[in-house]
C-alpha cells in the first residue's frame, strides 16, 4: 500500500458527461501529480500541484481542470466526456519540491466512456 | 525536452536467464533515473532509483552518463518478475515530475 489513495475505482459514464477523481496524498506529502494512462498513448503527465498552487501542466486538455484543496488532497475534473478519454488515471504524490524525491502511485481510477 | 526510450516493448525470457531492460533517455542536465513496475496494470510501484544505488528483487540499475542509459538488471529472472517496467526520467527543475518511457513488458517463462 503507497498510502495514496483514489476514489472511485471504477468509473463507467456516457460521453459527454462530466466526472471528478479523487485523491488523497500520502501523509505528510504536499505535492501532487496526475497521470493519464491509455492503451495507445502509455503514461502522459497532466498536471502537477504543490501544497494548493498548480506548478507544472502537461498534455491535458481544456475539458480537464484540477485543483489541490488547504487539507492536500486533489480532485481531477474531466468534462464532455469523449471515448477517447477512456483511461487509468493515476494521482502520485511526493514528500518535497525535488527531483530525487520519487512519487508514490495511487491505484488509479479506470474511467471507461460509452 | 527530455525524453525516455525504451526501445523494446516486449521481452520474454526463461526462469533463471539473465534479463536486461534497456532504457536511454536524452536529457543536456543531471536528471535523476527511475525505474518503476506496474502488474496487470495496477498501481505503479518504485523499483529502484539511481540515487540510492541499491538492489531491490535482485535488479540493479547503472547510470551510464556517457551512453546516457540506465538499463535494468537481473542476473535470474523469475516468473513473478512477469510485468510492464517503466524507466523515468526526474530533471532538476521539475520537483519530483516524471518523464516516462513507454514501457517493457517482460514475461518470465516457467
């Protein structure tokens, strides 16, 4: 168990619909990262947080928006939802601002859209 | 940009064989190396890190800054090695944000 923790596990939805993925941090970690995981793509960095402010953006889309809340945990939003955006998603997180400091994987959320 | 290569996506061996997954990255800093083990497409798990210099289930890794590598050991691969291997790549400005490669799958025959 990393001790990062995702809500939901599982998620089925039509398109054009809109979802939130949760994630709580590992205790004592401030930064926060998200992963899109695609069969066709492997793994792309979206968006990165630390302690509450956005830090770094990756390949995410403008139907995609996030935030990290005062208590660290973080919420992925995706809207009109395409086929496309079937994936796992994944939250990480980190103790510190570094570059040595390795990420600790959540166990992702399947998102399938019909 | 940096980028991560991990130019076989497949690789199968037999149990007790030797095993090496290659990774190269492309990078003009000092990046800090990663690899990293996912099973039938679960949580993906730190395996090792350049930094630390140690051996976790057997494998090493060795930062080669001339050949800008960082290929996977193992001496005797066993079957419950069998998963996908991501090398990553950390530069120094980034925090803790990681470049992936694209994965090696590696099957461990009986």
């Amino acid at each position: 168990d990393s001790g990062v923790t995702q809500t939901p596990k599982h998620l089925i939805t039509a398109t054009g619909q809109r979802v939130t993925l949760r994630c709580s941090p590992r205790s004592g970690d401030l930064s926060v990262y998200w992963y899109q995981q695609s069969l066709d793509q492997g793994l792309q960095f979206l968006i990165q947080y630390y302690n509450g402010e956005e830090r770094a953006k990756g390949n995410i889309l403008e139907r995609f928006s996030a935030q990290q809340f005062p208590d660290l945990h973080s919420e992925l939003n995706l809207s009109s939802l395409e086929l496309g955006d079937s994936a796992l998603y994944f939250c990480a997180s980190s103790r510190v601002w570094s570059h040595n400091s390795p990420l600790h994987f959540g166990n992702g959320t399947r998102l399938t859209v019909t | 940009a940096q980028r991560v290569t991990q130019p076989e996506k497949l690789l199968s061996v037999f149990k007790g064989a030797p095993v090496e997954l290659k990774c190269n990255y492309s990078y003009s800093g000092s990046p800090e190396l990663f690899w990293y083990v996912q099973y039938s497409r679960q949580r993906l798990q730190l395996l090792l890190r350049h930094i630390s210099r140690e051996s976790i289930k057997g494998f090493t890794a060795d930062l080669n800054k001339g050949e800008t590598s960082f290929h996977l050991k193992k001496p005797f691969a066993q079957e419950e090695d069998s998963a996908m291997y991501y090398c990553a790549l950390s530069p120094e400005t980034s925090g803790s944000r990681l470049t992936f490669g694209e994965g090696t799958q590696l099957t461990v025959n009986p």
